[in-house]
C-alpha cells in the first residue's frame, strides 16, 4: 500500500508468533506465506534504519511522577485510565518510527513523537533488563501481597 511506500522496514505480526521486522522489498512475499495460515498485521517500523522502541513497565500509580519523561505519553495516560495497570503487571512498547511527519528538532526526546506499539501483560520474558524492571515494579507496589 502506499502508506508504507517511505518505510524501509516493517512490522510483521501474525496471529499466535512473535513479531518480525522485514525489509519493505521483501514484505510482499512474507505476508502472501503468512496469510496462508493466520491474519497478518503490517505496521510502519522504521524511515531509514529500524525503528527505535522503548518499554515502559508497569504497575504505576499516581506516586510515579507521570508528568515527566515517557509516562507522560497521552497514549499511555488513556490506555492506564481503561486497564487496571495499578493492579497488573507487563509493559507497554512505544516506537519511534523516524517518519517526516513526526520529525521535530530533538524529536526523540519529544513524547508526542513515539507512537504505541504493543502492551504486554504479565512477565516479560525476552529481555533480561526488561523482566528485572517489571520484578522490581511488582515488588515496589507489592502486587502479590494479600492485603493490596
């Protein structure tokens, strides 16, 4: 679609498998095999290079300073107003796709320039840094204790 034609990387996520990034050249032939067997969703993952992603861990609760950094994504102050990420564990990804539209002078550092990519519950179980972050939240806020 035309939509992607800028991209050279896209995200490739079929039903029940982990996410792939192909290269745009050869997004065709990945879907078209994909398709044989689940829905397939393309999202834009990177202009130039790959996209960069950062995850954000949660419990959080209104203790956390939410007005600064990150957290203070609108996209995550929305999805934390509907899910009970007070009461739960996991992560959400947000990208940073290097799309012209988004660019701004220091547009990393501005929040309104990474987009939501996925939100994972539970244990993260792919990164090291990542899983120890969520430990470390669960044990801040005592998820597992009887009396929360």
């Amino acid at each position: 679609p035309r939509i992607f034609m800028e991209y050279e990387f896209l995200l490739l996520t079929t039903w029940g498998h982990d996410s792939s990034v192909v290269a745009s050249s050869n997004a065709l032939l990945a879907v078209n095999d994909a398709l044989t067997h689940s829905p397939v969703l393309v999202q834009a993952h990177g202009l130039q290079v790959e996209g960069k992603t950062v995850h954000v861990t949660f419990p959080f609760d209104s203790l956390e300073n939410v007005s600064e950094g990150i957290l203070a994504h609108p996209a995550i102050g929305k999805i934390s107003a509907f899910l009970d990420v007070r009461n739960s564990c996991g992560l959400f990804t947000l990208i940073h796709t290097g799309s012209p539209e988004m660019e701004t002078e220091s547009s990393e550092e501005d929040v309104e320039s990474w987009l939501p990519l996925e939100i994972h519950f539970g244990l993260p179980l792919f990164d090291v840094d990542v899983n120890k972050r969520v430990c470390e939240k669960i044990a801040k806020y005592g998820l597992f204790h009887d009396g929360r």
